[in-house]
C-alpha cells in the first residue's frame, strides 16, 4: 500500500518536475526582458527623447541592475514554489463568508500572504534601485537648513523610499489575497488543445491588461492605507535606525504628499512590473500543468506497469495525475485509432480485456459517485425545503400543505430512480454506499438490499397500510427533522437509518452510538440551528450562498465530463473497430449508469435556486470555468447518449436495459430529448 | 478533367427537374410523380413557397429608437458619455467636434483634428483590406453562401444532421423550422437576431440551431417535443464578442463539442464552448479576417477562407494551420469529401473548381495538417453555349456555392455565370464524384426549377437512405427537394432509420478462421 503511494508519488514528481522546471526557466528568462521595458517605461522623459533612450540603455548593463535581476529570480522561483505548492485541480468554494474568512486566516495562508508580502517588498527595492532618482536610498542627508550653526550634517529618513517598499509588501499581500479569493490556484484545464507557445501568446495581452488595472487598484489602496496609517511605520523606521525627518519636505501622509503624480506614476509602473512578472510564472506554469501527457496503454517494460493508463485510473493517484490520465483518455478516444486499438486488445495469455476492463469501470464508477452526490445534494435540498415551509411552533405537518405535496412529489420520484439505478448498477457501487431508504415494498423484494432492512421494513411496513392512506411515508421518514418533540422521536425511531441521507453519507456507516442519544443530539443541533438562524448577524456569516453551494457540487466535473467523452467515444468506436466484442459486455452498463445520471441531472436543474443558463464570463485573466462547469457536463452527458445512440442505432433495443431507461432510449433514437 | 461541353443540354425551360434515376436527371411538368417504387422511400417533405409579399420587410433602418421621442439637450458631459458608450472614441470625438457650448473652442478644433486623423488611419486600413469599410449589410450580401443575400426571401438554410427538420432564415430575420413528422413550425424571433448570415444545427443533439447574426451568435434550444410556435427569446443563449461582428459563418465540431463562428472583420475565428458560453480566439493575423469555414466531415480538419486571396486549413486536434495563398481572388466556397482527405475549392474571378489532397488522418501526426503541395484543377466551368431546340442557352462562370452530399457520390455546384452578358444565367450543375480509389468527376446534368427562377441555396439531406437528396432554395421563394437514386457504396453515417454499415477498410473484414 505504502510502496504503491510511494510509486505514485514518483510518478507525479516525474510528471510534474519537468514541467515546473521549464516552466520556472522560462519566467526567469522572461525577466530580464520586463526589466529592460520597465527600465525603458520608469526613465520616460518624453520632452528629450533621444537621451531618454540612450540613458536607459546604458543603465541596461551597469552592476546593480544585474544584481537586482538576480535577486528578482530568486524572487520567481519562491513565487513559483508557492505556486506549485497550492495549486489545485479541484477548487475549493467556500460555501458561506465565514468560510471565507477561515480559509483567509488558515495558517497556511498566512505563510502564503506574508512570504508574498516580503517578496513584494524585494520586487519594490529592486523597483527604486533601478528608477534611481529620489527613490533610491533609505536615508539620504537633510537638506542643510539656513541656520549656520546647524553644520553638522545629519541622514534623514527618505519617505518616498519608504512609500515604496511598504508599497511592494502591500501589492504583495493584495497578489496574495486575490490569489485566495479568484481561485487562482484552481487550474483550469483549456477545452481546446494547442500548443504551449500560442496558448501563452493569447493569454499575454490579457495579462498585460489584467496587471496595469490591478495595480491602479492596489496603488489606490494603498494610498489610502497610507494616508491613515503611514505615520506608524515611518515613526518605528524613525526611531529604530535614529533618522530625522526632513522638515523641508511634504510629509507624504498627507493629500498634498500623496498628490504627486511622479510618485505615483512610479508607484504604479513598479506594481504593474511586480504582477507581470509574477502573473507569468503563475500563467506558465498553468500552461504547463495542464498539457496534456501521453500515458502509455500496455506497458512495453515490466517496470513501467504502474504508469500506464488502466494502471492509473483504478489506483488512487494524486488528483493532477487523475486529470491528466482523463484527459489522455478523452483525446486518445477521440483523435488515435492505434492506442483505441490497444484499449481493446486482449490480454496475450488469457485474452482478458484488461485494459477495457480497468478504464470503463473505473469511468463508471466516477460516473456513479456524482449520481450519489447528486442525489444526496437533492434529498438534502428537498429536506431543507421541507423544513423551511410548515412553522415551527406546529408538532403535527399534515401532509397535504402545499408546499409538502410538492416536496413528496419530489422525493417518491426519486426514490423511485434510485431503486432503479440499485436494481441496475450494484455491481459496480457498493451497497453500504447506497442510500438507505424504507420505500414501501420494492426493496424487500429487491436481492441487493439488505437483510437487516428488509426486516426492518417487514417490521414497521406491513402493519401499516402506507398505501392510499392520507400519511405518506416520506413525511415520516423526514420526520426526525421535522418534529422536534422526544416523543415522536422514540415513536418514530426505527427509522434512523433513513435520517438524511447526506449525513450517512458523510459518515459513511451506520451510526454506532446507542440511536436514542443520537437522536437526541440530533434534535438539539437542530434546535441550535433554527435559534441562531435567526439572528441576522450570525445568519450574514453562516448562510450558505445557494450558488457556492451548488459550484461545491459540481467542483471536480471535469473528471467527469472526460470520462463520459472518453467512454462514449470509445463505446462509439467500438462499433466498427471493436474485434473481439470486449466493449458489448459491459455495454448495459454504461448504459443505465449514464441514463440514471441524466435523469439525475435533469432533475438537479428544475430544483429551485438553480439557474439553467450559465453566467456571463468576463473574458479576464483569472479563470472561472469551474463556475460554469456543471453546464458542461450536462451538455457533454447527452452528447455521450446521442453518440452512442446515434452509432449504435437500433441495435441498442438488443441490448438488457430497464423498461424505464429503454424508454428513455428510444427516445434518444428519435432525437427527443 | 471535366468540363460544362461534356454536359447533356439542359432541359427545355418550364421543365423542372424532378429526380435523379438510372445516372439521368429526369425532368418533367411539376405535377408528375416519383415512380411509385421509390416513393414510399422518400419521406415526406415539405414543399415550401415562402413568397416574398407577406413577409414585412422590418422597418428597422433606424438603429435606436430615438426619433418618435423628442429631441432634449442635455449636458455636454452626459451626451459625451452616451456617445463613448453607443460608438466609442469616434463617436466621442464627433460629438466633442459637433459641440455649440461656450468656450470650448480648443476643445472643438482639437477633437476635430483627432477625428479627421481617425478617419484617415481607417482609411488607410480600409485601404489595406477593403472589405474594412463595406457596411455589415453589405459584407454579409459579399460573403454569403446564399446567390442574393439583400434581395431573396430565403437568407439561410440548414438541414437538421439526424433528422427530417430543417431551418430556414427569412428576410424579416425570423427562423422557422419545418420538421416532416409535426405540423408545428416554430418561428424564432430574437431581439438580437437581425440579418442572419448562416445557420448550423448541432450534430448529436435534438435540437439545437446556432444562427449567424449581424452581432452575435445566438444558440436557440428547442423543445423538439414542445407545441409551441413561438419560443420565447429565453431560449436562446446569446454568445457574443467585442469586435467579432457581423458574424457570416458558423460550422459544429461532427462531434457535436465545439462551434465555431468566424466574422471578416474579425483575423480570429472563435472557438466556442456554447454550454458555458466560454471561447477561445485562434489568432492568425493576416487576410484582415474570415468569411467562410467548414469542418470536414470526419472531424479532423476546418477550412478558414479569408476576404484575401489567401485561405488557411486548420488541423483540429493542435489547431495549427497550413496557409494556401490563391492567384486571382479570394476563396468563394469549398467543401469536404466524407473522409476529410480531399477538398473542393473555387476562387473568385476564375471558373474552376480546385481540388486538394490531404493525407489520410492517422491522429499520431499531431499538428500536422498534411496537404499536398499544389492544388489541381478537376473542373472547367468556362462559359458553354448549349444548342437545344429552344433556343440556345449560355451557362458558366464563376462558382458561388458548392456542396458535396454525405456519401461522396454527387456534388451540386451554383454557377453564378456572368451578370455582363444577357444569356447567362445562373444554374446548378451536378457531377458524379468518386473519392476512392482515385477521384473522379464525372458530369450528371443541370438542375433546372420553375419559370424565371434562380437558385439561391443548395444543401444535401444529411442522411438520405436511398442515395442523395438535394435541396434547392430558389429566388422565387420556392424550397424543393430534389432525390437522386443510387445504390452508394458508402452509407451516410448518423442515418435514423438504419444503422451505418461499417465504414470502408474496417477491420471487420478479418476472416474468422484461418485457411491452415
């Protein structure tokens, strides 16, 4: 086990490393040419402009500019071990604005926004090292006052130099913070593939763009920090280094100080050079992440066993290795009939489809974790809903209020696509996984549930006729969250398993605690719930926002959305290139698995609170493709059927599908859906 | 090499040209039918006339709807502000030269002088590419597929890629789709959905149509099971892009992923991902923009034909492109054998189709496009003087649209022939193709419709069971549908009715047992 999570290990490391090491090369070498423009662009003196390019030439070569451009690499390569540090495939949504602020004070974030602050600052000493003029030494001797007495000369403080450098630490920060808040350490995977080169040059004039508005912004900022808080820093630096203060000259936190355009030109132009430089390493190494990596299908040696395909996708790698090898699967399914052809050879002893095997089940069974965490999402949603309409105060909900008839109607429909997609697809989720669920009849029968619940269900079921009368049992299954009473607890408590499903999900097994305490705690945390709800305050920081949840959901859909294209793909392929039928075994299968998400996703997007159009996406540097992501998948799941419907054509009606998805399936036939 | 001589004559004026049986066109009085052994195969299509009289030409020539209010003189500053939103910095500048405040007299000349430098740099660009300074309206009328975008009732025209529906575009901007299996005809009407330039549905899906307009690309999502005859403007997701308007061509992935939309003002062509309306611009400067484009059916390649004498091939996979400079103008039209591995092309201000080779499409060449070096000639379509008993008739010239049906057997070319010379009329000449194992053109015969009427738009059926189906829009407003009747030896894939048998060259073939 640990030899295998060592092996994987490796594997990213050699996936990877290469990948970092160029991609932090090339921002290094794209140094020097930033600081030359920036050089060019901090002397512009556009009155006299032949000596204005001659200066800045000849300032290109001298000792100090070398030096900074050194200090400023090693600046890159900490900013891009942080990158590689914190980047992820996955995005992490924050749900509520407390949320957000403990993602912002989680320690690791601290390390994050405090090294940037300091690397800032570097970038800002190198700036005023390299603008020379008034800003470039800490100290610098007073003006000599007219008092001749006053001979002795004495080292001031230079504000400008110190505007500066708080300046950098601030944009630090500020890069630090919206590095947090825009996800940009999700990364984002392109829907085209091209080469390294032209990606960069697409995204180069967007970068340029992104970082002269952002810095107009952080510098605006900043100026207003300064102005209330700059005397704390220029006091300390006063007083530690034993400076004085020209009394000659505008202090800067005032309006007249801050009023200088010069200043603030430099100020600007050094936070422009500071994101650019910085925006590239992090652009670079996304483009490199993110290209796509040939992962061999057979293993051509015996110790490359663990880096091919199949291998990869039923072992449990690191998620970056996860996307890659997903992503190899979608374009060797697409573009390469040579390595499809090696997808459905048979093994040489044995003539098992091995690797068919491995690739389709594991793609199965991705597809089938997101029907469960949909259907847990929806359960909790219409549970949420449930509780949120009938009054508190009331002990009794008659099941026939409005807004409970809808809900019913809500859950029995998915009730009953669960027992379908339990009937159907068992085999390949577990049955501890499924949600537990006391559904009148069907499951007794059913040979996947079991024994103990369907015992259960003999117990409470048969003695009461659930059918036709006026309580329905979904009210009572829901009835833990609706009644907050201990009686009706104890009365109702065989049903414990049924409590939401998203908990026993969460948990992953039954409780273990004696039922009666758990349902009591239960109880008490709802009441917890329901009495800080209602005080706005606490409500502000603690509502989820309907949105970030749903963007939770749907947060690693792009795994998904590459195993369906993968899958279909190949299934399509399979038609005319399939020697050996290894595909129409498992044909059924894909089938239902993909018929049963539809029918969830369909169902997930006439919940209220979801819009069914995706939001507008402003064309800027930073990515938000994961907010839009399940729209993707809901596109690309029935693109999927239609590929295989379309190839596959009547035959499909050979192929042992439930009645209900059978009808589902000719509708696809006929293009109706 | 085929020529027009080799032509039969075409059929005496006030034939129509019916079907296709036996390898002869068979032309005849409208009211007789197809011989009764084919006529349950075809299927029931609607034969349309959409005259031009009851449609409302839109009486939007006014962009905004500022003349019935009336005129109010508001503050130099907000016109200024209004006028940068509506048309940027020359509407700004024009509004700055045009001010009557007091004391603004610096301010007046300056803007003034900055326009006219404005004016100037656009025409120096225009000059460059001279499609620049063409109104929208006219662009779409130079580099559209249809022979007379402005003055036609029929603008576009798509067939649905599974299915017996097709859509087409009027000139009061409306969309209805006529489907054969449903009474229903839904008309779509957008807000934004004005001087529709090209229509595409999307392959593997029911029903969705993307539409070419003047500044956007609407996608409609249509219920294909739904009654209604007027969607409502909800349904259809709007993709826009700065400068990427009008917008005159479309063409979907065949695997139904990606859309493509293309603008002659635009030197990038878009690369849409419509479910979260998200795009990625594929930069290629040079050619000053893209009029024309079409995926190859298996996928593999698109063809980008720009406003210059100059068209690209890009390869799909990498999205690298190979770059064909042409001699005399510019690419009009082109189209895609089955298998991507040859192309069709024709050149403004010449009468022939070209032909260009590709080699055959292996996946493990990435960002290769694979062309051959030169592009042969494989048709004459110079000017031929046929003697019939009627008369004698004039056709020829130049090609204006060209398509190739989804076997590879028939390809139906609109000759535009020459506005100078009075007998000349435009016609639609259909070859016999073959692809493999060597191509051949071979002539068919000329399609001929009603009294006085021109052809407007050609298109295939997608997936015709019993051979080809051609549909002809005509300049009288009349859609027909033309079948041609033979056995292919390649069936058209995605057909409804039955399943594609495999493709040529299949491994299938292996024998089961060996001989030893």
């Amino acid at each position: 086990m640990e030899a295998a999570a060592g092996g994987q290990r490796a594997l990213l490391r050699q996936v990877l490393g290469w990948r970092v090491a160029a991609a932090i090369t090339w921002s290094v070498l794209l140094l020097p040419i930033c600081t030359a423009a920036f050089i060019v662009l901090s002397g512009l003196d556009p009155f006299h402009p032949v000596r204005w390019i001659s200066n800045s030439f000849n300032d290109l070569y001298t000792s100090y500019v070398i030096f900074c451009i050194f200090l400023m690499s090693v600046v890159i390569i900490v900013i891009s071990i942080f990158n590689v540090e914190f980047y992820a495939v996955v995005p992490s949504i924050p749900c509520s604005r407390l949320a957000l602020i403990g993602k912002i004070i989680h320690p690791q974030q601290v390390i994050h926004s405090f090294v940037h602050a300091i690397m800032g600052m570097l970038v800002a000493w190198c700036a005023t090292v390299m603008t020379k003029g008034r800003f470039q030494f800490l100290a610098v001797s007073c003006t000599p006052s007219e008092s001749p007495e006053d001979a002795v000369p004495q080292m001031c403080l230079n504000e400008y130099h110190l505007f500066f450098l708080l300046s950098g630490a601030f944009l630090g920060y500020s890069y630090s913070l919206f590095y947090l808040i825009n996800n940009m350490n999700y990364l984002p995977f392109p829907i085209i593939q091209q080469y390294k080169y032209l990606r960069f040059r697409r995204s180069l004039p967007l970068l340029i763009k992104h970082s002269c508005v952002e810095s107009l912004y952080f510098v605006r900022n900043f100026c207003v920090t300064y102005y209330f808080f700059g005397y704390i820093p220029k006091v300390w630096i006063c007083t530690t280094m034993d400076l004085h203060t020209d009394s000659k000259l505008h202090p800067l936190d005032t309006l007249s100080g801050l009023l200088d355009l010069s200043l603030f030109y430099h100020t600007w132009l050094s936070g422009v050079f500071l994101l650019m430089t910085w925006y590239i390493a992090w652009l670079l190494f996304k483009i490199y992440a993110t290209e796509s990596h040939h992962f061999p299908i057979q293993p051509t040696f015996a110790q490359e066993t663990d880096q091919c395909l199949p291998k990869i996708l039923s072992s449990n790698p690191p998620l970056l290795i996860k996307f890659l090898a997903l992503q190899d699967l979608m374009l060797l399914s697409q573009y390469s009939p040579v390595r499809r052809q090696e997808v459905f050879s048979l093994s040489q002893p044995g003539g098992h489809p091995h690797n068919w095997t491995a690739i389709s089940r594991e793609c199965l069974s991705l597809l089938s974790d997101l029907t469960q965490r949909l259907i847990a999402q929806q359960e909790a949603a219409a549970a949420a809903n449930g509780r949120a309409k009938p009054p508190v105060g009331e002990l009794k909900v008659p099941p026939q209020t409005p807004g409970a008839v809808g809900i019913e109607d809500m859950s029995f429909q998915s009730q009953r696509s669960n027992i379908v997609l339990r009937a159907s697809m068992s085999p390949l989720v577990k049955p501890s996984l499924m949600p537990v669920k006391t559904s009148p009849g069907s499951d007794v029968g059913s040979p996947f549930s079991s024994p103990a619940l369907s015992y259960k269900m003999g117990v409470v079921d048969v003695k009461s006729p659930w059918h036709g009368s006026v309580q329905s049992p979904h009210v009572v299954r829901r009835g833990p969250k609706l009644w907050t009473s201990l009686s009706d607890q104890q009365m109702n408590g065989s049903h414990h398993e049924s409590l939401p499903v998203l908990s026993a999900a969460r948990t992953g097994s039954e409780a273990v605690q004696p039922r009666f305490i758990y349902t009591w705690l239960q109880n008490k945390q709802e009441q917890m719930k329901t009495f800080l709800s209602k005080r706005a305050l606490i409500m502000y920081f603690f509502s989820k926002h309907p949105e970030a949840s749903i963007q939770a959901v749907f947060s690693d859909a792009q795994m998904h959305i590459w195993a369906l294209e993968g899958l279909s793909h190949l299934v399509a392929a399979s038609f005319t290139e399939d020697q050996f039928g290894v595909v129409q075994t498992t044909l059924p299968a894909i089938l239902n698995t993909l018929l049963t998400l539809q029918e969830v996703v369909d169902r997930h997007f006439k919940l209220p609170h979801v819009s069914s159009k995706p939001p507008r996406i402003s064309g800027s540097l930073v990515d938000t493709s994961y907010k839009t992501l399940r729209f993707a998948l809901r596109a690309s799941l029935k693109t999927a059927l239609y590929r295989i419907t379309t190839v596959f054509g009547e035959h499909l009606n050979a192929v042992q599908v439930s009645t209900e998805h059978k009808k589902r399936l000719q509708q696809f036939l006929e293009y109706k859906e | 090499m085929c020529s027009l001589g080799l032509f039969p004559p075409p059929p005496p004026p006030g034939d129509v040209t019916l079907y296709e049986l036996n390898n002869a066109l068979v032309c005849g009085r409208l009211s007789e039918q197809i011989p009764l052994a084919f006529q349950s195969q075809v299927p029931d299509l609607p034969v349309l006339s959409l005259p031009k009289e009851p449609l409302k030409a839109h009486g939007r020539l006014e962009p905004s709807a500022r003349p019935p209010f009336i005129h109010h003189r508001e503050s130099l500053w907000k016109r200024c502000l209004s006028a940068w939103r509506d048309t940027g910095l020359c509407g700004l500048l024009r509004e700055l030269a045009s001010a009557e405040e007091e004391g603004l007299r610096w301010l007046r000349t300056g803007s003034s002088h900055a326009l006219a430098v404005c004016r100037w740099l656009s025409s120096l660009h225009g000059s460059l590419f001279p499609h620049l300074s063409l109104t929208s309206e006219d662009m779409i009328t130079a580099f559209s597929q249809a022979v007379d975008w402005a003055g036609c009732t029929i603008r576009a025209f798509a067939w649905h890629p599974h299915t017996n529906k097709f859509a087409v575009a009027l000139l009061d901007d409306s969309i209805r789709v006529y489907n054969s299996s449903s009474a229903t005809v839904p008309s779509l009407k957008h807000r934004l959905q004005r001087n529709v330039a090209s229509m595409a549905w999307k392959p593997l899906c029911a029903s969705i149509l993307a539409v070419a307009c003047q500044s956007c690309v609407l996608v409609w999502h249509l219920d294909p099971t739904s009654l209604s005859t007027r969607p409502s403007s909800g349904c259809a997701q709007v993709l826009s892009y700065p400068g990427h308007s009008p917008v005159t061509s479309l063409a979907w992935a065949p695997s139904g992923e990606r859309l493509l939309s293309a603008s002659p003002v635009d030197t990038a062509m878009l690369v849409w991902d419509v479910s979260t309306e998200s795009c990625v611009q594929l930069q290629w400067f040079g050619g000053g923009g893209v009029t024309y484009l079409a995926w190859s059916p298996d996928g593999s390649k698109v063809l980008a034909a720009t406003p210059s004498a100059v068209f690209r091939v890009w390869e799909a996979q990498m999205w690298t492109c190979e770059r064909w400079p042409t001699i005399k103008g510019r690419c009009q039209t082109g189209c895609w054998s089955p298998d991507g591995s040859r192309l069709l092309f024709t050149v403004l201000g010449e009468s022939v189709i070209y032909s260009l080779s590709f080699s055959e499409y292996r996946g493990e060449m990435q960002g290769q496009v694979g062309g051959s070096k030169t592009a042969s000639i494989v048709a004459d379509l110079a000017e031929t003087t046929f003697e019939t008993l009627y008369g004698e008739e004039r056709i020829g010239g130049e090609v204006h649209s060209m398509v190739w049906d989804p076997t590879g057997e028939r390809l139906a070319v609109i000759i535009r022939g020459h506005p100078e010379s009075p007998g000349s009329q435009p016609a639609i000449a259909v070859f016999r193709t073959r692809n493999s194992p060597v191509f051949e053109l071979l002539p068919c015969g000329f399609v001929r419709g009603e009294r006085g009427a021109r052809p407007q738009l050609i298109s295939f059926h997608p997936c015709f069971p019993q051979g080809a189906l051609l549909t002809v829009c005509w300049s009288s407003g009349k859609i027909s549908h033309i079948p041609f009747f033979f056995v292919s030896t390649l069936e058209p894939r995605a057909s409804p009715r039955r399943s594609p048998v495999p493709v040529l060259g299949s491994v299938r073939e292996q024998p089961l047992f060996s001989e030893l």
